[in-house]
C-alpha cells in the first residue's frame, strides 16, 4: 500500500508560510528570514568564473572541494584559534543540510533531542524526521536558554541538544559562560551539543562563542553556513564541522542523499570565506542601527522587548489579537507559537528590511498596539 511514513506525517509544512500567504501584496514584510543586502560581488564572481572555465561542471568530492574545506578550516583559525583539519568538514546544501546529516547520523529512533522554544522551527520538524522524540525546553526572560534548563531535561534517552546563538526568532546571544557549561554539559552527559552557529557573525556587542573552543571531548558539532553571514540564502551552502568520527558518519547520509554541495555555490563560497570581509562588517552596522530603531519602536509603542544583541529578529511581547491587528493594517509579522509552545504571546518582526520600510512598519505597529490595548 502506498501509504505515508509516519515521520512524514507528524510534520507539517511551516506556519511562517501561512502568514505570508494571508498578507496584501502592499503589505511590509517583517517576517523574512534572509538579509536584504546582495551577495558580495567577488563571491558571485567566484561561482561565475567556475562555470565559465568548466570547473563547476562536474560533481566535486563528496565533503566539497580541498580549497572550500580549506578556506573554512582557516576561519575557524581566524574566528576562534582553532585548528581545524580540512577533512573534518563537510560542504552541505546550506545549513538546514548540515542539521539534518547531523541528525540522522546520531538519533536512534524514540530518542530525544532537546532544543530551545521558541526556536528555529527546523529543529522539531529534522528531529522527528530522524525519528527522534522533540524535546522542547523553555528560554530565561532575556531569551537565552539556560544551560541549568538543559541539563535537568537530560535522561538516559537523550542523544542530543541544539543550542543556537545568535538565535532565530529571538535575536539572543549566549555568554561565552553559558557556552563553557553547554561544552561541560556535553562532555559530561556524554550527549552531543549541535551549535547551530549560522548568525555567528551578526553579533552587536562583542562576539560569538563556539562551544567547539570548549568541549574536552569530540561532543560538540558545529554547523554554519554561507547564508545569512554573506548574504547567500539562495545559493544554498553551509557546512558542518566535527570530530573525524561523527564527520565519517554524516558523510554517509550526505552522500547518499546530496553526493555533494552545488559545485558552482562551492566556488561562490570559497570566495565569500577568503575575499574581503568589509562587506559583512558593513551590513552588521546597518543591523545594529536598525536593531535600535525597533527597540525604540517597539518600547514606545509600549511593547515589552528583550534587547536582541545578534541575528536580525526582536521579539516583543504582545497582547491578544496584537498579530492579527498588524497583519491587517499591512505589515508582515510572525506570530511566535510558529516557533513552539513558548513563543504563545510573542512576536517575531525581522528587520532585514530597508530603514524607511521599518519606520513605516513601526508607526503602523504603535497604532496597532494602542488599538488593541
Ligand atoms: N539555523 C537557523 C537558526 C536559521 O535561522 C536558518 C535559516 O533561517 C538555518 C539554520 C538554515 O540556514 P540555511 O539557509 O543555510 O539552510
């Protein structure tokens, strides 16, 4: 019989579509999740240069070419002091790639893996598709999540917890001492951290830390990608780095399954990682002014809002029918229940978008927010 496999099944296509789908064509959109900035011109060169000399014309290794799995060695060098070697890193289709190999190559099937809620929606939806069983835990009021809070949620059926900082929806960045006791935890528990790091270079006020700079054993996977970093959403490249073991395991889910990333987004990114980083630092600036534009906004709209240090997202509170009055009066808002039982009550807005959009966006939200007070 053809019928559906269960893990199929139990998931179902994301809510932030459906929102989408509901808005007026005029509507300001608040609601994406990819920087409105282009691809830095050398990366795009890069992918170009390798179509036009017939390089990019065939499969590449299955973890992508030496030179990517080089020049991303050489940031985590660069980025955190570490040393990584060239064959512990796969080249997958974007992040979202990245965690899926991760997870299908540690989940047996009924085991948990513990996430953050709110959190990026792919984390229930990966997990149950390895068969594993979501375990959602709950964030701190400024929007981490608690180390303390994902140790008591581990049991003797965990395999694995996802930390992601700066976070999607909630824009929160974890403390280089939080980031020490998700490495001790791991190493201790014996479970693996997956450290989804794809906004590690959106950060406003100091920086981002691995877990990968902490774990005494290999338990800490990291994943990133070229996406939200260089603008390159659309090209679909990310990666994951990790002990050669776990690597050796994902690689035969990707190899399967992918063969190997697009070669033409390889050379993109190749040229993304090595090239001129100006543009990065430009394009964080601009989120940092337009971070304090929305938190102006939104507090004197009388909206309560953790001040989001990274990422491009803000995530008021807000009261009942508050989504819903937004939509209607024209701008795009994701509610925050898309992203789990404890994002109830809450709002994510992106500002990837221009600063005169936002300002609009804004006074609509003020008078939204008085309508339904
Ligand atoms: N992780 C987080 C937290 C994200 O927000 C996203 C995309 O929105 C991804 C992973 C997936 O990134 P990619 O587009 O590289 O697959």
């Amino acid at each position: 019989m053809t019928d559906f496999a269960a893990r199929v099944e139990q998931v179902s296509i994301s809510g932030i579509r459906k929102v989408f789908e509901a808005a007026g064509e005029d509507a300001i959109n608040l609601g994406l999740g990819q920087p409105d900035f282009p691809t830095p011109a050398h990366a795009r060169r890069g992918a170009i240069e390798a179509i036009e000399s017939g390089r990019a014309d065939a499969y590449t290794s299955n973890k992508g070419t030496p030179q990517l799995r080089e020049a991303i060695a050489a940031k985590y060098d660069r980025d955190y002091g570490l040393e990584i070697d060239p064959d512990d890193v796969i080249a997958t289709a974007g992040g979202s790639e990245a965690l899926h190999i991760t997870l299908q190559a540690h989940v047996d099937p009924g085991e948990e893996v513990i996430f953050p809620d709110p959190g990026f929606v792919s984390y229930d939806a990966l997990t149950r598709i390895a068969d594993g069983t979501p375990k959602p835990v709950g964030l701190r009021e400024d929007l981490t999540l608690d180390p303390a809070t994902v140790e008591e949620a581990i049991t003797d059926e965990t395999a694995a917890f996802v930390i992601n900082s700066p976070a999607n929806p909630t824009g929160a960045v974890q403390s280089e001492a939080d980031m020490r006791e998700f490495a001790r935890i791991a190493d201790e528990h014996d479970v693996l951290c997956i450290s989804d790091e794809v906004y590690e270079h959106i950060v406003f006020n100091g920086e981002h830390h691995s877990p990968l700079q902490f774990a005494e054993t290999d338990n800490v996977v990291a994943l990133s990608a070229c996406s939200k970093t260089y603008s390159m959403t659309g090209w679909r490249l990310g990666w994951v780095v990790a002990s050669n073991r776990r690597i050796e395991r994902m690689l035969r889910v990707h190899q399967y399954g992918q063969a190997c990333a697009s070669a033409p987004a390889q050379y993109a990114a190749e040229a993304a990682l090595t090239g001129p980083q100006e543009q990065v630092e430009e394009m964080v600036e601009t989120f940092e002014q337009r971070r304090d534009l929305v938190l102006d906004g939104l507090t004197d709209a009388g909206l309560e809002v953790p001040t989001p240090e990274g990422a491009f997202y803000a995530m008021p509170k807000v009261p009942e029918g508050w989504c819903e009055e937004v939509l209607d009066r024209g701008v795009v808002v994701v509610p925050g229940d898309a992203f789990g039982e404890h994002g109830a009550g809450y709002a994510r807005l992106s500002y990837a978008t221009g600063t005169e959009e936002l300002k609009e966006a804004l006074e609509i939200i003020d008078d939204a927010t008085r309508a339904v007070r």
